[in-house]
C-alpha cells in the first residue's frame, strides 16, 4: 500500500492558524523553517510501522533534497517525493491536454491526503482516492488512519 501527502497548507502550516510540531533545533531550525502539522510525525511513523509506503506529493518546485531532509530531521525516511518539476516530467508531458496538479494513480498511490477540494475533485474525475483536510482539528491524523485501515481491508478481502 501506499500513501502520500501533499505539503503546503496539509503538512506545512502556519503557527498563527495550526498547532504545529516543535520547531526543529538550531541549526536545523535555519534551513528547514516550515513548520508541521501537529500529529504529522506520530502519524507517519504509524505509516512506517505498518508497512505502508510513504510518498510526498506536491506541486512545490522544493528540491527533492530538500524535502527529504527536512522529513530526515524529524526521523521520518520517505519513499518517494513526486515534486513540481517530477510531475511536469512524468505526468504532464506529452500530453497536450492540461493533465490534473496532481495525479496519484500515475504512482499506483492508494491515498492521497490534500487540503485542497480541487484535488478531491480530480480524484473522482481521474479514480484516485484523496483525503481532504482542512482548518484545526486535533482527530485529524486518526481520521486518516481509519481510513488508511479501511482501504487495507478493502484489498486485503480482494485477495481472497
């Protein structure tokens, strides 16, 4: 199985509106300034634990260094990072129809968790599953597990 997360406004938060996780130490705290969702890296441990894939996906040009640094200082290893310029090279080239911002089913994703609704949309256009999150909610990583186990159970009774 596999899962991946969008960064900005999903995993990257702002303070002023979030509960974040703590700031990572100096110097670290001068290169990685983006702060995470409250619950982010207990829940991608859980992922880890179960052995479950764990992707980033987003529309931000971030280097792919960079992004798994930053998830490296946490103690959090990625799978796979599908970025800005990933995407463009491997989804939307060669098609000369504009191909959604994001497109998860390309990478046999099973979920995908955004904050943006027109994401949510696509993946019912396209057949990919999303989660949407939103504004403050401190159940939010547990919303996502539910679904997470919800989903292995689905494939799992399709195995048999």
């Amino acid at each position: 199985m596999k899962v991946s997360f969008d960064l900005d406004d999903t995993l990257f938060v702002s303070e002023k509106n979030f509960k974040v996780e703590p700031a990572l130490r100096f110097p670290l705290n001068l290169i990685y300034k983006e702060r995470l969702r409250a619950g982010t890296i207990e829940l991608m441990k859980y992922i880890r634990s179960a052995g479950i894939e764990l992707w980033i996906y987003t529309t931000s040009f971030r280097s792919e260094r960079y992004i798994r640094g930053m998830f490296r200082s946490y103690g959090i290893q990625l799978d796979e990072v599908v970025n800005g310029q990933r995407h463009a090279d491997e989804v939307q080239k060669g098609h000369s129809e504009g191909m959604p911002s994001k497109y998860p089913s390309k990478y046999r994703i099973d979920l995908h968790i955004d904050d943006d609704i027109s994401v949510a949309q696509n993946g019912r256009t396209y057949g990919f599953k999303v989660f949407t999150v939103g504004a403050q909610d401190d159940d939010w990583a547990n919303k996502i597990i539910a679904e997470i186990e919800k989903i292995r159970a689905r494939k799992n009774a399709e195995k048999r």
